[in-house]
C-alpha cells in the first residue's frame, strides 16, 4: 500500500498510527517512513510510540486541530492492516 494512501485514510478518520506501524504496511523503516514529508496537519497522524503518541517534530500549529482524534495510535503493521480494511 503507498504511504499517500495510509495517511489520507488516517487524517480522515482522526486515527493516529505509530511510525513502525505504518512502515510495517509501506514496506519502510520506522525511523525513516515519514522522511522529506512536510510537517502538515494530516502527516501529524502518524506518530512515535513513545513521545506521548505525538508526531516528532511538530509543533502545536502543525498538527491537525482535531489532534489526538479516536483513542489510542495503532502500533502495529497488522492492526492497522486490519484497520485499513476496515476504513476504505
């Protein structure tokens, strides 16, 4: 799945999603999944694990208004396999 995809499926529901997660699906590192993406309110979904499930980098302004959204960040590539499919 491209990572444009994941995002935009995240931004709209206001689900965060952990890096690993996320680059468990788009075939990435964690560490460097969002790398050269711009730091805008629906990037901001995609979170670290263990910074409070915040974005790393971004400021208050950056991330989406709607920030943290539905409960707690998917952590894992499967749970958010299964939450993708769940949220076409």
């Amino acid at each position: 799945m491209k990572l444009d995809i994941v995002v935009e499926r995240l931004s709209r529901h206001a689900q965060r999603a952990t890096y690993a997660a996320v680059g468990g699906v788009v075939g990435r590192i964690a560490i460097g999944v969002m790398h050269g993406r711009p730091k805008t309110h629906e990037n901001s979904w995609v979170v670290a694990k263990n910074k409070k499930g915040e974005p790393t980098g971004f400021t208050a302004e950056e991330r989406d208004p709607r920030f943290p959204g539905q409960g707690e960040p998917i952590n894992t590539a499967d749970g958010l396999r299964q939450w993708l499919d769940a949220h076409e």
